[in-house]
C-alpha cells in the first residue's frame, strides 16, 4: 500500500538471512567438493612429474601440488638448481621470496602420505 507517496517499508532481514546462510553453505560445500576432487599424488607420484622428457613440472609446498611447466621461472624441470618432481617446502622457506609465488602457478593436486 502506497501511504503519502512512500512505500511501506518490509523486514527483510530474514530474507537476507536466509539468502546468507544460503551462499555460505554453498560455499563451504563447494570448497569441500574442489578439495575432494583434487588429484592425489604420493612422493612416487610426483617424482615422475620431473620436466624432463616432455613431462609436466609439478612441484609439491606445504602439501599442496603445483603445475610449474609453463612458468618462465623453470627450465626443463630446474629452477636455479631446484628440480621439479619433488616437495619443495624446505627450500621455498628459505628463498628470497615468499610463498605468494605460489599463487601464480597452477594448483593441480595434495601430497598424500601414500595412495
């Protein structure tokens, strides 16, 4: 109902509520089904992903497994005397960079303990 040229004005906190709650379990659930889907890769696993021989370059840091094979930083699987095919979280916490590296390459799996 139209009262002197304004509409009444609704609640629409639960509306909004709903609609929140809604988004945020979409959310979690579709964080959860990326992280679900994400390939496994043992040590084994990883190390034939070397860079060399036509091979894809992954790299695992802090069990997370990364695709570098396009980055202009790695060169037939080195990068300044790191070879890809292995986890190399030691060595990137001590490199004269951080890890937000990282964040440009390719996530492509997890480091599993075994498969």
């Amino acid at each position: 109902m139209n009262v002197g040229g304004r509409q009444p004005q609704r609640d629409m906190s639960s509306k909004h509520s709903y609609k929140l709650a809604f988004l945020i379990i979409i959310s979690v659930e579709g964080v959860s089904s990326f992280l679900e889907k994400q390939q496994r890769f043992s040590i084994y696993d990883l190390s034939k992903f070397d860079g060399k021989n036509g091979n894809p370059a992954y790299i695992a840091y802090k069990g997370k497994v990364y695709d570098v094979t396009d980055s202009g930083q790695w060169t037939d699987g080195d990068h300044l005397g790191h070879e890809a095919g292995q986890d190399l979280t030691m060595a990137l916490d001590i490199a004269p960079h951080g890890d937000e590296v990282m964040k440009k390459v390719k996530l492509v799996g997890v480091l599993s303990e075994s498969r």
